[in-house]
C-alpha cells in the first residue's frame, strides 16, 4: 500500500487509506463508529456492512441494503460497469444495458463452479443484486496489481476492470479403495483469483455466516476447519493437517476415522478471512492424501 495522505486514517478490515469522518468507511463498507472486536485468539470480528452504508468506486456507488439477505444496490455512471451470474439479478431499472460477457477461460470457469457465460450491467442507472440467502455482503477493494485468492461459489459481483482466474486448491484426501475410492475436497478443487488492473477494483462476496479476519506474520500458522476459509492473500501458503488420537502405542483402525480432525494449515504472511458457517468433511479413513503434516494424540 502507499504513503497514507495526511489526515486519513487506514480501515482495519479492507486496509484503505480514507477520511477519518463518516460511520462506515467508504472503500468497503465497513462501521468506523463502533468498537474493534477482537476474540482472545487474535481473530477480529468484521462487522457486518450497515444498512444503507455507501461504497463509492470511481463515479459510481453501490449501497448495500437490508441485514439478513443483503442487497447490493448499485448506482453506474460513467465508465464503471460490473459482472455477475444470471441468478443474482434481482431487478434492474429499464436504462441500464444488460449483456453478455465472455471472459476469458471460460471452460476453466465452468470447471471451478462458475457460469461459462457472465451477465454484464452498464450505466447509467441502477441495479440490484443479491446472494440470496442469510449471511453478509464482504466488499473488497483491489488497488492496481492486487490479486486475492477467495472460495468458489462465494462470488456475487465484481467491476469491470477487475479479472478472474482459476487455480487447483492443491488440497484433497481419498476414502475407500478400488471401485469404493472417492476423492474429497475439503476447501473445493478450485480456487477463485481476482486481480484488479490498472485502476482500483471492487469485488463483493457473499459470506454465509459471521466474518473474521486474522493477520499472519511470516511463518506464523493456524489450523482451521478447510469449509470455513472464505479469502486469504495469495501469499498466504496452505495444505492439509491431519491430527488421529493415539492408541496403546498404536492408531486402531477404529480410531483412526472416528476420530481423526481434518484441518487446513495457513502460514503466513498474510491476511485471511473465515466464515462462521462451513460444511464438515467426511468421517470415513482416509486411505491417500495431498501433502499434509499429521498429528498423532
């Protein structure tokens, strides 16, 4: 990040310099005018984006509407535009240009869980879009050459000068054997990239449960559940931790799935971002796994 101008103040969530007035910050959202929550364990709780809070992005905003669902209600003026999947669309004013874009890689797209074809909103006018389920709405602004790393299926909707591509996880375990054998992929088997290009960005997530943020100094791990991890900075290295209670000297071949933890190790440096809600991994043995360190207790 550069120099900070003087009289601004950095957001501790999206880590943008702005202005130190105002109750949310302008570059994502986030409350200013409340008391930073940090767990015991380092984490600091984001607060989610208030109602009617305004995020402004060259000539255009987006307003974020509504606390259970939340909305993305955007205003295009001028060269600003903003991609999405067909299904966020939840209405639009007649003046705005509806289209279809292709952005590049579209089969990899489809592969990594996103449409092979995206809709496109062009001003002026406004247009709303929504997750369209419970959680929050995380707003992340990219600066010209930042690329952030975020889970598949977590994207709502991005600027126009914001590119996408893809990246195997790397991270995955198989049960069973033979004809039985299943391949499981605890963190999914692609990663979305976006990088924001010559001029500042905006990239909207939907995160389906409450957000927390934790920076790691170099070298620095932590062990998370691989279904909570929502984003992280791509220089934020990670694989699989697999921790077995230990037997009389032995792993019992019971214990060694009833009660094993899958985790996903993240080392620093770096910032990453969970989400309170995420989808356990299978309890069968694991037979064959990606790199991992193992734990045994």
């Amino acid at each position: 990040m550069s120099a900070v101008p003087e009289g601004y103040t950095v957001c501790r969530y999206c880590r943008m310099p702005h202005p130190p007035a105002g109750p949310s910050c302008p570059s994502c959202g986030a409350a200013l005018d409340i008391r930073q929550v940090v767990t015991r364990s380092g984490w600091i709780e984001q607060p989610p984006i208030k109602d009617l809070a305004r995020i402004q992005f060259g000539q255009s905003r987006v307003q974020i509407e509504g606390k259970y669902v939340p909305v993305a209600d955007f205003t295009l003026m001028g060269p600003e535009w903003i991609y999405f999947a067909h299904h966020a669309l939840l209405w639009t004013e007649p003046g705005i240009q509806l289209g279809n874009t292709s952005l590049s890689g579209g089969w990899n797209r489809m592969l990594s869980g996103l449409p092979l074809i995206m809709v496109e909103a062009r001003g002026p006018g406004r247009v709303a879009l929504s997750g369209d389920r419970p959680g929050e709405l995380i707003a992340l602004p990219l600066m010209p050459g930042r690329t952030m790393w975020t889970r598949e299926h977590r994207f709502l909707t991005a600027t126009g000068n914001v590119t996408y591509t893809w990246q195997p996880t790397g991270v995955w375990y198989d049960t069973g054997s033979g004809d039985d054998r299943e391949t499981h992929y605890p963190l999914g088997q692609f990663g979305d990239l976006f990088s924001a290009q010559q001029s500042p960005g905006l990239l909207l997530l939907h995160s389906p449960g409450n957000t927390f943020l934790r920076d790691l100094a170099p070298g620095e791990t932590i062990l998370v559940q691989p279904g909570a991890l929502l984003y992280r900075d791509v220089s934020v290295q990670m694989h699989l931790h697999l921790e077995y209670p230990r037997g009389a000297g032995t792993v019992s071949w019971r214990s060694s799935f009833s009660q094993r933890n899958v985790w996903l190790r993240l080392i620093g440096p770096g910032r990453v971002a969970v989400s309170s809600v995420f989808h356990h991994t299978s309890a069968e043995r694991i037979t064959r796994n990606s790199g991992a360190t193992v734990q045994r207790w």
